[in-house]
C-alpha cells in the first residue's frame, strides 16, 4: 500500500482538487488522506475503501497488468504557451489534385505513331495486285502492311507508358487498317492461288505470232480467206485510273477507200463492260501483214447486245478479202470453224460442229445464240465462226467456265447481226451479204 498521512480536514488551498477514486472534488474541511509516494488528495472514506492510493501511478493492478515501462510525454507550461495549431486544412477540388500528378512541360505527338500511319497508307499498294491478280504486288502489300502493324503497337505501349507523348488515335488507325489489308491481301492470294494450283498452264515463248502468205496459200481457200479476214484489237485504257488493256479478235467486213470496217464484241471494244460505248479509250487493229491503224466506233446496237463495228485506215491489205454473212442459220451438226487470237496466240483455227441453237434475252433485246463444241478461249471474242464453205455465221462471244466443263462455246449469229443492221446499214459496212441458199 502507498505511503499515507493522517486524515486531516482539507485547507483552502487543497479544496477543488478530485479524488483519483470517486473523481469528486474534495470540499474544504472534508477529511483527506495525501499519498506519500505521489502526493494525491483522496477522500478519507475513499482511501480506506481502495486501501489505498488510486492514482494512476501508484495504482498496483494497473502497474501489475500494464507495461513494465510505460513511455511518458511531459508538457511543460512553457511548451504549452508558445504552442501553435495546425492550420485549418482546405479541401482540394479535382484539377487541383490531379495537378499533381500532370506532367510538367509540353506533350508531343508520337513518331512511332506517324510512321505506323505512313506505312499503314503505303500498304495499300497491294490493292492494285488483287486488280491485277499480280501475287508479287500483293504480297508486298501484305509485307508493308505487317511492318506498319508491328510499327503501330510499339508506338501504342511507348504511348501508354509515357506521359509525355500522345498519338493514340494514329496508332490505332494504323493498326486497323493494316490489320483490314492483310486479311483482304491473304485472301485474295488464297484465292489466286487455289486457281492457279487448279490450271496448268504452260507459256511459249512465241517469236512468230502471225501468218505468211505462203503458209495461207497452202491451207484450203475458205480457211485461208478467213485467217486473212481475222485482226487482232487492242483496246488502251487512255484514263487515270485504267489499270489494264483488252485484247480480242476482229473480222473484216468490208475495205473501200482506203478504210476497212471491223466486226467484233462490243466487250473487246469498251474492255469489259456490255453497256459502255468506249469512249476515251484508245482501239488499235492489227492486220494479218502487220499493218497496224488506229480505229474509232462506227455502229454500235442497243445495250447489252455485245456486238460492235470499228472504222480504222488500210493501206496495205490487197489480199484481205471481206468474209461474206450467211443470211440463214446453222443447223445443230454443220461443221463449222472459227478463227481468232487466244490467249495471245494470234491467227489460230480451231474445228467443230454446231451444237444447238439458243435465244438469249436481255432487257428487252433478243439474241439468237449458237452453242458449238469449237474450242473457243480468251482473245476469241470478236472473231468469226464459219460454215466449212468458210462464210460468216457468227461472232464468237463467250466460253463457258473450263474449270466446269468443255465444249460449251457460244457465238451470237449472223442472222441477229444483219436483223440490227438493217438495210442501210448493211449497205455501208458490208461489202455484201452472202446470197440464200438454193433449194
């Protein structure tokens, strides 16, 4: 138990002080009991009941249960009268607070990024080899266009990763659309190839691509009149754009005046398209002596009928004779031949028969159409398919896909051609129609 004094009344001076038992103050007069070890005022009654000191530090339970050393901070009267409050704290808005974390000085775009772009747009030179169906355009399209992505998602982690660079948007257009033109650029490729690995094809290399007049003398008199007959027509796109000439074949109606007047598929002439006039491309004819001249459209039917006349010079084709056409129609069985430029391999003569007879209608305009087992192939469109007697039946037109099937040839007939002329026109292209047949 701590130390203790007698009870004694309290004085003025101890009055106010509370007791560390009953926390109440101690009035004067009322009997107190001083600790000798602390020096703590207690009621009397309340020392007896404790049994002793109650203060926090001679309490034994408290020091029994406690820390055996218990750090204390003493504030002296002098440290409390020059202490200072901390100051009111003023709340932050949010672009004060995020100021913090702002990069000092100014942002620049990403180099990475431009240069992914660049690329990007330069890849896009594939697309004229799927035009073309060029494999080693396309495949460098595929190349430049796999460096522009690989450029593009550097350019976005170094974007990510610094605060002062920007250029996301760059980046990721470059990564779209590099992305976009490697999967139409292997595509087409696939598609190429799967053609190609289906067709074989074997190239010459062709140093005589046209007829002497010695070898024509030796061939039978209508074959030879047709050979003669048949021109090649180039046709140059003269655009901006144009990406491709058109090559096919051509028969000679009629010469006079020094002009020859062409017959041939309106496809030939215009490059592909059945409902173009031609216009603003450039149309070359090439004779079977190597006399070359510049052509112009002359006649063309309505739209779709794929069939054209072209006026060009000729000055040099003394032993060209205009072919004669047949007024009537072949029967299914008629042996017949055509003559034409396939495939670039110029002044060629394939056999067959006449296979059936068709009628073809297309916005309104019919077409009598002959399907004959002639092998018929690229660059044959424009030339002529004949009776064995060698005059004029048809304009070979189209071939069905060989990939499918063979021997499906198509020309539209001469009949179809002299019914769109009509008479006057007949007069001015045609030297002159074959005459009917007797009975």
């Amino acid at each position: 138990m701590s130390g203790h004094t007698e009870p004694t009344p309290a004085n003025s001076f101890q009055a106010g002080s509370t007791c560390p038992f009953c926390q109440e103050p101690i009035a004067e007069g009322q009997p107190v009991v001083a600790c000798t070890a602390c020096g703590s005022l207690h009621h009397d009654a309340c020392w007896g009941h404790k049994g002793g000191c109650s203060s926090y530090h001679c309490d034994t339970k408290i020091k029994a249960e406690g820390p055996a050393d218990v750090a204390e901070i003493i504030v002296t009267a002098g440290e409390a009268a020059v202490a200072v409050p901390p100051p009111k704290r003023v709340p932050l808005g949010g672009a004060a607070a995020a100021r913090a974390f702002l990069v000092s000085g100014p942002r620049r775009i990403s180099a990475l990024a431009l240069v992914s772009l660049v690329l990007a747009g330069m890849a896009m030179v594939g697309l004229a080899g799927v035009l073309l169906r060029n494999l080693w355009l396309t495949g460098a399209g595929v190349l430049v266009a796999l460096v522009a992505l690989a450029v593009a998602v550097i350019a976005l982690v170094v974007i990510n990763s610094s605060r002062k660079v920007y250029g996301y948007l760059f980046a990721g257009g470059a990564v779209l659309l590099a992305m976009g033109l490697v999967v139409v650029y292997l595509a087409d490729m696939a598609i190429v190839w799967t053609m190609e690995s289906h067709t074989h094809q074997v190239t010459l290399n062709v140093t005589k691509n046209r007829p002497e007049d010695a070898d024509l003398d030796r061939m039978a008199p209508p074959e030879a009149r047709a050979m003669r007959a048949n021109v090649v027509i180039t046709s140059q796109p003269t655009g901006a754009f144009a990406m491709q000439l058109a090559t096919g074949s051509g028969v000679v109606l009629k010469i006079a005046g020094g002009k020859a007047w062409i017959l041939t598929n309106r496809h030939v002439v215009t490059g592909g398209n059945t409902t173009d006039t031609g216009a603003g491309r450039q149309l070359t004819v090439l004779f079977y002596n190597g006399e070359s001249s510049q052509a112009t459209v002359a006649w063309l039917p309505p739209a779709p009928i794929d069939l054209a006349i072209l006026e060009c010079d000729a000055l040099t084709i003394d032993r060209v004779r205009p072919v004669e056409v047949l007024r009537t129609t072949a029967v299914p069985g008629d042996a017949v031949f055509a003559v034409g430029n396939p495939e670039n391999y110029n002044w060629s003569i394939t056999k067959g028969i006449v296979s059936g007879m068709r009628s073809q209608v297309e916005d309104g305009q019919e077409t009598e159409v002959y399907q004959t087992q002639t092998p018929i192939n690229s660059g044959n469109s424009g030339g002529g398919l004949y009776t064995a007697d060698g005059r004029l039946i048809g304009v070979n037109t189209w071939t069905h896909d060989k990939s499918v099937s063979e021997g499906l040839s198509f020309a539209i007939s001469s009949r179809t051609l002299l019914r769109l002329l009509g008479d006057e026109n007949i007069r001015k292209f045609l030297a002159a129609p074959a005459p009917e047949p007797g009975p």
